[in-house]
C-alpha cells in the first residue's frame, strides 16, 4: 500500500479496525525490566525486582525481553552494588521460556573511551556464555565498521542478531543515509533483523511515512522492529502508523513504567492493535498482574510512574534522550539554577549543530550536554573542552557524517588537553594484563573490570558479601554546575558518573 492511498489511524480506529489485517501478527517486544526504569528510575531497578516477576514474565507472551545494556552493568557494580552477570543468569533460570535479549554499545560497551578488541569480543562471548541468545549492537555515529564483527561473532556463537540503526534529526540524517546502513548491517554483519533506534523519541507519523517503506523495500524479508520514547507525545500514534506501513514488532512497556520518558504502554498499544484488526500474543491478565506489581513497588520505593508529557517542539531542537533530561532537569533544581533549563536546552542545540550532528544517545548525549553546561555556566563557549570532546572531534569515536563547524573545531583544537594525539595509537590487548593483577578472578569479573576503572569491583564484590545496599551520593555533574556556577577560572576538573564520565585538564584563563 503506498503512503498517499492510506487512511489515516484515526479513520481506520473510527471503522472497529480493518480485518484484512487479522491475520498478521504484530510482535511485542518488551522493555519492562530495562529502558523503562532507565528512562524513568535512572536504572534503579535492582535484581530483587526482576526476580520476583520473573515468573510472571515468563507467561506473559512476549517475542522478547529486553534486559541489559551497558548501563545497567554500569549501575549496578557502582551504584547498586550487584553482581550485573548475576541478573543475568537469575533471569535466564527463572524465566526459561522467555528470550531475553541484550544490545552492545560499540567498541566501548559500558565505558567512554574504545575499549581494546579482545574486551569486545570476550563480552560478546560472555553474554553468550550466560544465556543470552538474542544479541545486537549499536553504534551512536552509525559506523557499522565499529559494530559488525561482534555481530559476526555472536551470530557464529549460536545467537540471533539485530544491527540498531540509531535515528535523528538533522539536515545529513535523511532517509537514504538510514536505508545505506540497514543494507551495510545486512552486508557487513548478516543481522537477522533490524532495529529502528529512536532513543530521542523524535520519529512523527509524518517521518515514518517515508522511512518505513524505504528500510523494509531495502531489507526484504527480515523483520524491521522500533524502538522509540513518549517525550514529544506523539509516539504512540506514530507506532500505529509504523506497524501500518510495515513494521513487524514494537518496544512496549507495561504501565506504570510506560510514557513519560520511556516507551508506549503495552496495555494501550496492544488494545489498538487489536482494534486494528492485528494479532498480538500478549496475555492481558498476566500484564495487569506485572502491572499491579510494578504500582506497589513504586508506592512503597517512592519512586516515579511515567504519564503522557505534552507535545514539545524544542525537544526536536537538542533532541536529549529521556534518561539524560529527566537527570539533568534534576540536578539543575537541586543546584538552584532550573530558571536557566531552557537556555542550557538551546545551547545543546547550537553545540550539536557545531559537532557535525552527532545523534544523542550514550556517549555523545553526555558529551554534547557537559559541553553546553560548560559553554553556559563559565560564560565562555569552548574555553574548557573535555577530551573526550576533543576526541571526538579528531575522529577517535568513529567517521563523522559531515564536516564540524570550522570556528567550534578550532576553539576546541586549541583548548581541548595537548597530551591527546592527533590519531589514537593502537589498543593492545587488555586481559592478559587484568589475568595477572588478578588471577583468581573470574573472565566476568575481569572484563568489568576492564570497564569500571579502580576499585568499583572490588567494592561491589565487598558490599555483596557483606550485604550492603548502597545509596547514591550527590552526583558529580551536580558537583561540577555547582562549581562552575561559582568560578570563572577552572583548574583540573574531574567528572564521573553513570552517565558520563569526563576529566578536564585545562589551566588558569
């Protein structure tokens, strides 16, 4: 059917459904136990909580469940104080039936910097090793050379693949650009289906209506999912026009932990779909009991539900995904400067635009954010840059889709650390050397180890055997507006949290 001789969603809705489409079946994609509380509970769902709706999880009937990404292996060694690989296995035994699915973040999977490639590959292996069986990656400048051989790699393992091409707006992210990387991912890495990555919540029924023809004409028979964020308030009707036009499965959440700044809610996506005349293999009474569950953890935790936000149209200027605003808005309030959120949104916006367009999700969301934090609160654009911006710019994190703004790049040349070389040297294998400072740890460990720099293992492993529960301190992105908002001259400044972790070296002036 072409785009122009389609009924809209609201016509076909008003006629009970249409049902030519009984027939096909729309699958649900679940992402309960991961985005949805890293979206709206800054990841602070802890293994105690997936355990006790495993069980459920596993009648719920579901195509998939989503898991782990690297940020909750970053939560839960330094700020939960649990055994990440530990949820994973927990999960596996105690939903059997279920195939839970995991996404690897480049060639840095939970750290900032590349990682070398015996640490990528190993964690490809480990996910494996314990029960993963659906695996892909991702890659935030959507060069497929950083992802296809751990594709390569956990495909020859045994497990299903999925390549994410990561969606945003700007004037060089045009449909045919996302069309050339679906075919690379296929060519590259021969994924079994393709992910639409909306983490910015950005995608409109309008955008869709070219974008979704085109990826399913280029990828044939393999299944084309999406995955976006409620934070314009326009995704759960752009879902419907997606599966109208051919998208095979959506990323849902059960409700609470739905809207907001996470996905679409299960309850409400499926009833549609249904009314529309599709299949869907989702038990309702089994949702509603997760449902149930997931209200009385959040009352007695005094922890957040999702509800609809309200259209926002400079939300498609700094394009923030909903983890990072949901924190930044925070910390901005506890440091007293919330009056100055909206002005902190548009030079987000103006420093994307100097640095070629970089899609918002994890890192170049931090980057980009630290940078306009920095740019605002010291009253000078660019006279502090941290490295991993100047990293970026020299082409350490990947090929940039176009040129970078020749004043930006040069201010930030200039200032940004003199100890980074031009081009990165070579990364020598990892684990051997971590094999020898401690041979009696597990390849699990080491690999974390490999991530979380100092003793953050060490402390996880101590707080387990001693049955600790650890509460999060003052972030230190609090930190630095609160001592930026009070100098004009920066010294050395280091910044690291779950979200970002960035150290500046910059001296007087």
């Amino acid at each position: 059917m072409q785009a122009q001789d389609r009924k809209p969603i609201s016509t076909i809705m008003s006629l009970g459904g249409r049902p030519a489409n009984s027939l096909r079946e729309i699958k649900i994609i679940d992402t309960t136990l991961r985005d949805a509380p890293q979206s709206l509970w800054a990841t602070r769902m802890r293994t105690e909580h997936i355990v006790e709706m495993a069980e459920k999880f596993d009648k719920a009937g579901f195509d998939q469940i989503d898991l782990m990404a690297p940020i909750q292996f970053d939560v839960s060694v330094r700020y939960l104080k649990e055994d990440p690989w530990e949820r994973v296995r927990l999960a596996h035994q105690l939903a059997p039936n279920s195939k839970f699915r995991t996404i690897v973040r480049s060639r840095n999977i939970a750290a900032f910097d590349f990682l070398p490639n015996d640490v990528i590959l190993s964690w490809i292996e480990r996910l494996y090793a314990n029960g993963f069986r659906v695996i892909g990656s991702f890659d935030g400048l959507n060069d497929i050379d950083n992802i296809a051989e751990g594709l390569r790699l956990a495909k020859k393992l045994g497990a299903e693949t999925f390549g994410a091409i990561s969606f945003c707006e700007s004037p060089v992210h045009t449909d045919e650009l996302f069309v050339s990387k679906a075919k690379e991912l296929i060519d590259k890495a021969d994924v079994d289906f393709i992910m639409l990555k909306d983490a910015g919540g950005l995608l409109t029924a309008e955008r869709v209506r070219t974008l979704v023809p085109a990826l399913k004409e280029a990828i044939g028979n393999r299944p084309l999912e999406l995955h976006s964020h409620c934070l314009t308030g326009l995704t759960t009707y752009m879902y419907l026009e997606a599966v109208e036009l051919g998208v095979d499965a959506l990323h849902t959440s059960i409700a609470p932990l739905a809207n907001g700044a996470g996905q679409p809610s299960t309850q409400h996506i499926v009833r549609d779909l249904r009314a529309l005349g599709y299949q869907v293999n989702v038990n309702d009474e089994i949702v509603d009991e997760i449902s149930e569950h997931i209200s009385t953890i959040a009352k007695k935790e005094n922890k957040p539900v999702g509800v609809p936000n309200e259209y926002d149209g400079l939300h498609y200027m700094h394009q923030l995904p909903g983890g990072m605003l949901t924190n930044f808005r925070s910390q901005l309030e506890t440091a007293g400067l919330s009056h100055r959120f909206d002005e902190l949104l548009q030079e987000t916006a103006r420093v994307r635009a100097e640095l070629a367009y970089p899609i918002m999700i994890t890192p170049f969301a931090q980057f980009v954010g630290t940078q306009a934090v920095m740019n605002v609160i010291s009253g000078k654009r660019y006279g502090v840059v941290p490295n991993e911006i100047k990293k970026y710019a020299l082409g350490y994190y990947g090929k940039l889709l176009t040129d970078m703004d020749p004043d930006a790049l040069k201010l930030i040349l200039e200032n940004g650390s003199s100890d980074i070389p031009e081009t990165p040297a070579e990364l020598l294998p990892a684990l051997p050397g971590l094999k020898q400072r401690y041979p009696t740890d597990s390849l699990d460990d080491l690999l974390l180890r490999a991530m979380f720099a100092g003793t953050q293992v060490d402390e996880m492993r101590r707080a387990i055997r001693e049955g600790e529960r650890s509460e999060d301190a003052e972030s230190s992105l609090l930190k630095l507006i609160k001592s930026l908002s009070k100098k004009k001259n920066h010294g050395k400044i280091s910044l690291k949290t779950n979200d970002l972790e960035i150290c500046i070296d910059k001296g007087e002036g």
